[in-house]
C-alpha cells in the first residue's frame, strides 16, 4: 500500500476538545465546568514529580507535567484536480472512490449553474477529460493549529492511476477528514477539519514536463504536488499537558496560573462573539492548550513560556526568582533555554535581572537574555537583538532575526533589516526581507500577479538572488530589480510550446511565444530582458491570454538559472521533513509523543530540544546555521 494512504487519516488525540468559555471568567472561577470527577480508583498513573531538574525549575509546570499532543495531525479525502495539460487519468479509479467522487461533485455544482464554465459539463464527464484526475488529498494539521490557520495541502495521485503529472493543475474543493481517503469506505469521519483548495505545486525539476498517460507512469516527483496554503483549519486543535502527579487542584491551579498569564492575549476569534481560554482543565490527569493567535502559529514558544511557570510562586518573591534565574545563566552549561523561556513566564518583573545579562562575554546567554527581554517589551533588549542582526559573523546572528520578526513592527527593526538585505549569506538576506514584507516596508515593492502569487522586488545591493516560496504564501522575490537575463537567450520549455527569444529586431528586448493547446491562437509578447517583467508577463501582466501558475513560472526561472540564462542565484525554500512526514506520520493515538521522550525531534529556530524539555546538562540554545535556512514557520 502506497505510504500516503498508510499514513493521511491516522486518529487523533484522545478524548473531544472542551467547549470554550468566556475570557471574563477568568480570575472569577476558570475555564473548566465540570465538577470534580468522582472515581473510585485514580483513572491516571501518578509517575511521579520530573526529577533532575535545577532548583530554579521546581514547582514549575514543567516539574509536574509532560507536553503531548505534540505529533501532526494526518486528514485526507480524495480530491478532483482539474486543468491538467492532458496527463490525467480517473478511469482506474477503484469503484466506490468513483462513486462518491461523483455524488461529491453533484453536491459542489457540476452539472448546474453554480460553477462558470461547468454548466454542461456533468461528473461523469468530467471524470474521463484526460484533463482531470481523481487524486489523495491530504494535510499535516500542526500542534496547536486554530481555526482560521492556513496549512499546506497536499496531492499525490492514486497508486494504481495512470496520471503522469499533476503539473499545472488546480484542486478542487474538498474537504479532508479523519480515515477520508479510504479505498472501501470514502469520506471518513463526521467531522471535517480541513477545507482544501488551490492551484498545485510540484517539484520544479518536473514542473515543465509534459508526459501523457500513455506514456506510462512518470516519476512520483511529478505525482506529488503541494497546494500552498490551500488547506484552511475548522476545528481548534489543542496542545495538552499530562499531570505527572494527577490531581483534580493542580490541575485548577495550572489552568489558573496559565489563564492569569496568558490573559491579556485570550482570543476572541470566533462568529458567536465568546473568548477561548488559552487552557482548560480537561480532568485530574489532562489540560488542553489553546496557542493564541497572536503567537502567529509558533506552538513552541508559547508552550515553552506556559510550561516553565511556577505554580505556588508568590507575586511578592518573583523579583528573588527572577534573580536566581539571571545568576544562573551565567554558570557554564546553563540551560538556557530553559532559563530564558522562565524569564519570560515571569514577566516585566524580571527585566532589570535581564538587562545585566545584555552585556556577557558569552553569546549565548546574551542572546538567552535579548530573547526574554524582547518578547517583554524592553527595548534595550531589542537593541541587543537589532545589534547582533546587524553584525557579519555573530553566532546567534540569524537567531535574532527569526526574533525579531516575532516583534511588533517599528523603523528601528526595519532599519536593521535593510542592512542584512546585502549581507553574505543567502539566509540571512532572505530572513530580513521576510520581515520587511511582512512589515509592508518600501524596500520590498510587492505586487499580486493575477490571483497567482506576490511578486517582490527587493532593493538590494548585493549580489543577484532569486528567492521562490514552497510553502504557505506563493511569494517569488528579486533581489535587485534589475536582476538581468543574459542575452541573446534561446530557452524553451512544455515540448517548445513556450519559447523565450531575444528579439531579433530588438535586441533589447525579449520575445515570449506561447502556443498551448488550450488557446485558440498563439500569443505573443514582449518583454525587458529582467527577471521581475519576465515572471510578472507570464503570469499574465500585460496580457491576460498568458496565465502561466506560480509553479510553472518557479519552474521555468530555476531552469534558467541552471542553464545560466540568468547571472543570479536561485533559491528554492526548504521544505523540511514534508518527505519523511508522509512516509512517517508519527502515530498520535495516544496523545502525541510526551516532553523528555527519547528521540523527541529538533525546534528547527533554536536546535535545541522542543519547548520545555528539560535539557539538563547541555546548553539550551544553539545558533542557527547562517548557511542554511531555518525551518521556522512561514
């Protein structure tokens, strides 16, 4: 069996996700409703309080609990992906997946009025145009996710189908459930949780084949394709803390404690107007963590803050905790991870034992330090950051700016981020303009190509650099808004029904030629012999017969390169572990894999053990590698 299918509908959590409360209650009573379970004999295992913890870490959230739920959460259906070139196949559809395929389509629209250009085309029609292709959906929903949140979708085609490639294709609406992509029984579970939609990405080397289905199966590279944040979240999905010691009070007193710190931050998202706790005692045994929004998706942190406060710490002795903490820090071998997420748990309290810390020898636990300092709002602490951003060859230097994105937006910020556009190292300079475009600053002119993509140019100094997204938003940026084709160029791509020429009577200019068999006639059009017209032209800029999709065009920009048509470095984003996931999506049954757990993985923006593990004898942070883009979230 395809691994797909073994792994898009693994079950979930255990037990259902409590209702949400009002935020107004609260220092009133909490967010939990229910009364004391009454047992007759402990539901939970007590194992015990986490031992070979320091002394500044006991009676912390961390000592009396393990994070779980923590493994990604497979959904999958089966999908319609429609406006392939002629490489679909539906006809070796199993059966039942046809069926219902078909009585899906009938409920969206086909055969009626409600979609444009589909009025007499019926499913069954439909499904034997070589044009579409009945495929897997599927998404990897991430710890934490909220309603609202985009996701990556994904779509491979059926193992027994004859498609060649999805390559130009678009996914039609489908929602994706628990067990839906099962061969005798589609559809899964009752409940959906994601909603998934979208043109599709596949693998750029791929990108400008063009094999038909008789030709034979092509390489899986081309049967794979990525629906960049196509997939839309519908149901909450908490993280959740397992009592270490269970007890209907502590497990009161932890939701208290979290809820009185997280307060301010409590969500109020949802269409009947009520706030979402940020945790909610589930029972003596669980607590369900809901990551505010404003976390803008980063789970570990907000998880590593939540975990390293104190239970029965008395507001009038915090200052004494946080001194202990900054004392700490200082002594070789510190956790500082750790260190630096208690900081934070304690709040503005701890910032005159931070600022101190600013100016260690070691870089580490300066960057420790301006972390906490930072997300507290100190600014000498952003000063710090904004100084180790800017500073060639600083070890934390990358590690700033993942933080400092994670800032509210300010010129100073901003200023320190121009100044990394011209840096060495190719992350570094991709990092800062991720926060410029974030921060809409007018060193990055972005502009929507159709509803294809966002095309950045990016005023820039340095050297030529060709940046394309794979995940979440479709972005491509420019580096240099004259980052030039090298000319006179011959290139063709799609079997030469698309040919990019020097003009023969305009040197100056390139001539684009497409003659695809959708089209009528062919079009042609001119272009400067630059990157950003080039892609902004295909795309449809100009003249909207040409409407080429974001994955077509980073395909054929990438081609260039590597033909050396084009004096720049092209950089494709990492796609980190989206191969091993689909090949093995851990099984989270049992309420995902626990904090302290052997073999737990790597927080890709710090390389040190996922929020509120306990790293006992080593150091708790480590610089990210300048030379490789992080794993962070988009």
């Amino acid at each position: 069996m395809h691994p797909v299918i073994q792994h898009l509908g693994k079950p979930f959590w255990r037990g259902a996700i409590s209702a949400a409360c009002a935020t107004g209650l609260l220092l009133l009573g909490g967010c939990s409703k229910n009364a004391p379970p009454k047992v007759a004999k402990p539901a939970y295992t007590n194992i015990g309080l986490r031992t070979g913890l320091p002394a500044y870490l006991k009676d912390t959230v961390l000592e009396r609990s393990d994070l779980s739920n923590t493994g990604v959460l497979a959904v999958s259906s089966y999908g319609l992906v429609v406006n392939l070139r002629y490489s679909g196949d539906s006809n070796t559809t199993p059966t039942a997946v046809r069926e219902w395929m078909i009585k899906e389509m009938y409920r969206h629209g086909f055969g009626g009025h409600r979609i444009p250009g589909y009025q007499e085309m019926t499913p069954e029609r439909a499904l034997a145009d070589k044009r579409n292709s009945i495929v897997i959906a599927g998404a990897f929903i991430p710890p934490g996710a909220r309603i609202g949140q985009r996701v990556d979708a994904y779509c491979q085609a059926l193992p027994q189908s004859n498609t060649a490639s999805l390559a130009g294709g678009t996914l039609y609406q489908c929602e994706l459930r628990l067990y839906g992509a099962n061969a005798l029984d589609p559809g899964g579970s009752v409940n959906k949780y994601v909603e998934a939609r979208g043109p599709l990405f596949i693998n750029p080397a791929y990108a400008l084949e063009t094999p038909k289905p008789t030709e034979g199966v092509a390489r899986s590279g081309a049967r794979t394709a990525t629906v960049m944040g196509g997939g839309l979240v519908t149901t909450d999905r908490a993280l959740q803390l397992r009592l270490r010691t269970p007890q209907w009070s502590i497990s009161r007193a932890m939701e208290m404690i979290i809820n009185t710190r997280f307060q301010g931050v409590a969500d109020k998202h949802r269409q009947d107007g009520r706030g979402l706790c940020v945790a909610e005692a589930q029972d003596d045994g669980y607590l369900n963590l809901y990551v505010p929004v404003s976390f803008k998706g980063n789970w570990e942190r907000f998880a590593g803050v939540a975990t390293h406060l104190y239970i029965n710490l008395n507001p009038s002795v915090a200052a004494v905790k946080a001194q202990e903490l900054a004392e700490a820090a200082k002594r070789p071998g510190a956790m500082l991870e750790d260190i630096s997420f208690a900081l934070e748990g304690l709040g503005p309290v701890a910032i005159p034992y931070i600022i101190p810390l600013l100016a260690h020898p070691a870089p580490d636990v300066r960057y420790a330090a301006a972390r906490a300092g930072a997300y507290l709002g100190d600014t000498a602490s952003e000063d710090a950051l904004i100084t180790m951003a800017k500073t060639p060859g600083t070890p934390f230097r990358l590690n700033a700016i993942l933080t400092l994105a994670d800032l509210p937006n300010n010129p100073e910020i901003n200023r320190a981020m121009a100044s990394c556009l011209d840096a060495a190292e190719s992350p570094v300079r991709i990092n800062a303009y991720k926060v410029l475009a974030a921060h809409g600053d007018p060193r990055v002119i972005s502009r929507q190509i159709a509803d294809n993509f966002v095309l950045d140019v990016v005023d820039s100094k340095g050297p030529p650099l060709i940046y394309a997204t794979r995940t979440g938003e479709p972005r491509l940026a420019v580096f240099g808004g004259r980052t030039a084709i090298n000319q006179p160029i011959t290139f063709a791509a799609f079997d030469t029904e698309l040919t990019i020429t020097t003009d023969a009577e305009k040197p100056s200019q390139l001539s684009v030629f497409y003659r695809g068999s959708e089209l009528s006639q062919p079009v042609k059009t001119a272009s400067r012999p630059n990157v950003a017209e080039l892609a902004a032209r295909l795309g449809g800029l100009g003249d909207e017969k040409l409407h080429f999709g974001y994955g077509d065009i980073v395909g054929i920009l990438q081609s260039m390169a590597d033909r050396g048509k084009v004096s720049a470095t092209f950089v494709l984003q990492d796609q980190p572990g989206v191969d091993d996931v689909l090949v093995d999506t851990p099984d989270t049954t049992g309420g995902g894999r626990a904090v302290g757990d052997p073999g737990i993985p790597q927080t890709p923006a710090t390389g040190a053990p996922r929020a509120g593990t306990p790293t006992a004898g080593v150091n708790g942070l480590s610089p990210v590698g300048n030379g490789a883009a992080p794993g962070r979230p988009n």
